[in-house]
C-alpha cells in the first residue's frame, strides 16, 4: 500500500545526500531493508538544511540483492536492532547512551506512532548513526512485528558489523562497577569465541514517580528489583555476528544457533539455545535495565479489560517490590553525556 498523505505530511522521509542513483554503501542498505519489508517503509536519511520526501514500495530491484552480496562489510563495529511505538522523549536519550558506550550503528524502525520521531534524532541520522525507518501498517502484516523486524536486521545486515544486539527502546545495556573496562567493545572482547552473550535484565519500577519527570530516564529511575527476583532470570542475546552463528531471531529474549554455537552468560556459562531466562541472575558485570517508559499500564473496556487489569496488578506488584537502589546507568550517563537532555 502506498504511504498516505497524512503519513507522508507527519513523519520524516528519506533524504539522501544526492538527488538520484545509489552513492554510497549507507544508502544500498537502506534500500535492501525496504525491500524485505512486506510494508511500505518510509526511510530516513536526514541533511541538517531540509528533508526530502522519498518512500519506497517492497518489491521490484532484485539487482540490489545481487550487488548486496558483493558489497564489502562496513567497518565492524556493535548495531542495535530496535522496533519502536511512542518511544516518548526517550528515544534520543536511548540512543545517545549507548553511542557513548562504544555502538556504532542502530537499525531503528517505528511502528505507527503519533509523532515523527525520527526528528528527534535527526542530526544522528544525518551523521550515520542511525538507520531510521517508518511503517503504518506493520502490525496488520504479521503476528511478530519484532521478530520479524529483528530478523531482517540479522540475516541482511548482521555481516556488516561484529556484534548485534536486540533491544527495546527502554532496555539499556549497563556496565556494572565490578568491570574493569567502560566501553562495550572492550568488555566483548571477552566472548568473541563464543556465539552470543545472554544478559540478564534488570527490572526497573517506578522509582516514586507518578508523571514523567524531566532530565532523561536514567537520572530519574534508580529503583530496581532485588537481584536474584525471578523477572531478572529473562534474558536479552547480543549475537557474535562476525562468526555468523546465528539461524534466527526466536523471540525477543533468545535466538536459535546453528550447530556448533550457542551464547553464554557473562561468567560464560553456557545457556541452552530456546531458554528465554537462565537459571541463576548473573549480573556483577554487565545487565540490561529495563526502564518503565510507560509510567504503568493503562485499563482498556472491552474484551481486553480483564488482561489490561492483570497487566496493571502485575506492574504494581513488581514496583512494591522494586527498593534495592541501582545507579550504575545513572552515573554513566551523568560522566559520559553530551546530549541536550541535561544529562551531564
């Protein structure tokens, strides 16, 4: 379906650095990726003097898969793969923490939100940073939007890079204060035999907070769940692209290995391929904070009034129980930023 004219008017498009024709390896992938997309995808490439409308349809160019093959890999470096929806005001933070970390290149799509978000983000996309895409209609086309977003991001540019992580926008990766190192090439250097590295999560409440308070997610919530809970036991995979161990995207807490490869956690303990959580929270070096971006669900009428009532008992459950204190992503926001949040 073609992009309405509302879509069009409302959100950021393409701008690519010359008028017609492929120029540069950036703009071939951003073409690839639409191609693979069974939506319309509205591309980003912004310049800071003006954005041009451009959108492409799935489809048709089957020469660009060829010359995809030939192309050389992009100098390796992290990416992260994201799907995001009413990311709010976070989404640059988001993005602006982990750069500082040491990743090299995000691979961001944007399921049907209210705003353009990708002007939020504009001088990243500009610069090479961010790869940025829209859909309308994602959600109408699968099931599994994620999964299907994340294992575009694997199979068609996980050779551009040396690792690959699979993140929601209020999933950030923290280096704990036992590490020795402070970027996260560094700390992977240590797992580059092994097929992927399992994180723990570590889940955030509320932090006492009942609107959305100024000055970024990180400087704001430091309430976590005690360590050892059982929602900690859920795992996030980074996979070792450049061995190219990886089938697919199984669900957004694990992937499938091919034979021979298999992740480990950060004591490198090998976790069964199709476990979405490890038996035991290991998290003295490195977790994945997960932030509540949405204060607290909100109760719908309907069919979905009573699953919407369990999700709000749940989250509220979880926030009593959120009172251990963890500031590592606090305080490496506040010694690391650079970005207009006033995280510095």
């Amino acid at each position: 379906m073609d992009v309405s004219a509302s879509s069009v008017a409302s959100h950021t498009k393409l701008c690519s650095s010359r008028k017609q024709g492929i120029t540069s390896r950036r703009q071939l992938k951003l073409l690839i990726f639409a191609l693979y997309l069974p939506f319309t995808a509205v591309q980003i490439e912004c310049k800071q003097q003006g954005l041009r409308q451009h959108s492409r349809k799935r489809g048709g160019m089957p020469s660009l898969r060829q010359l995809a093959d030939e192309t050389a890999s992009a100098p390796p470096g992290i990416a992260i793969c994201a799907l995001v929806e009413n990311p709010q005001e976070d989404l640059r933070e988001w993005v602006e923490y982990h750069k500082n970390l040491g990743v090299t290149r995000f691979y961001i799509m944007d399921s049907n939100s209210s705003k353009s978000w990708g002007r939020e983000i504009a001088d990243y996309i500009s610069s090479g940073l961010v790869d940025f895409f829209y859909s309308s209609d994602l959600a109408t086309k699968t099931r599994f939007p994620e999964l299907y977003i994340y294992d575009i991001c694997l199979t068609r540019f996980g050779s551009f890079h040396t690792w690959m992580a699979f993140l929601d926008a209020d999933e950030y990766i923290v280096l704990q204060p036992k590490t020795s190192v402070t970027s996260l090439p560094d700390f992977l250097k240590d797992y580059d035999q092994h097929g992927g590295l399992a994180i723990n999560l570590r889940i955030f409440g509320s932090s006492g907070h009942k609107t959305r308070p100024k000055g970024g997610i990180l400087r704001n919530y430091i309430k976590c769940l005690p360590e050892q809970h059982e929602e900690n036991r859920k795992i996030k995979t980074l996979v070792n692209t450049a061995l190219d161990p990886a089938l697919h995207v199984h669900s957004v807490n694990h992937v499938n290995f091919k034979d021979g490869f298999f992740a480990v956690d950060e004591a490198e303990q090998r976790v069964k391929t199709g476990e979405a959580t490890t038996p035991k929270v290991s998290m003295e070096k490195v977790a994945v904070h997960k932030y509540p971006l949405r204060l607290a669900p909100t109760s719908t009428g309907g069919s979905g009034k009573d699953k919407a009532l369990e999700r709000i008992a749940h989250y509220e459950a979880l926030d009593r129980e959120a009172t251990n204190e963890c500031l590592a992503a606090k305080q490496a926001a506040q010694q690391n930023s650079t970005d207009k949040y006033g995280m510095r």
